[in-house]
C-alpha cells in the first residue's frame, strides 16, 4: 500500500511539476531580460556620459 501511494504521489508530483518549472523558467526569462536591459541602458548612459563629444546632444 506504501510503496503504491508513493508511486501515485510521485507521478502526480512528475505531472504537476513540469508546469511550475515552465513558469518559473518564463518568470527567470522576463527577469533576465528585464535586468539585461537595465544594464544595457546603464552602459548606454555611462557610454555617453563618458564620450565628451555625444552627437546627439549637439545635434540637438
């Protein structure tokens, strides 16, 4: 009886589990993304802030 039960949980564990993985993948994929382009923007602004002559600033 033990060693069924067992079997019925894992395998209902196995089934349900593949569903948290996916959304915890899709939330690590949005936060990656989110922070890759926050530091992207970050390198941008320090980029331009370091460059003396910006041509966007000039053209403006």
């Amino acid at each position: 009886m033990t060693t069924e039960a067992r079997g019925e949980r894992s395998g209902a564990s196995a089934y349900e589990k593949p569903r948290k993985h996916a959304r915890s993948v899709a939330e690590q994929v949005r936060n990656t993304m989110q922070t890759f382009t926050y530091i992207f923007s970050e390198t941008l602004s320090l980029l331009s802030s370091t460059t003396p002559t910006t041509p966007r600033r000039r053209k403006r």
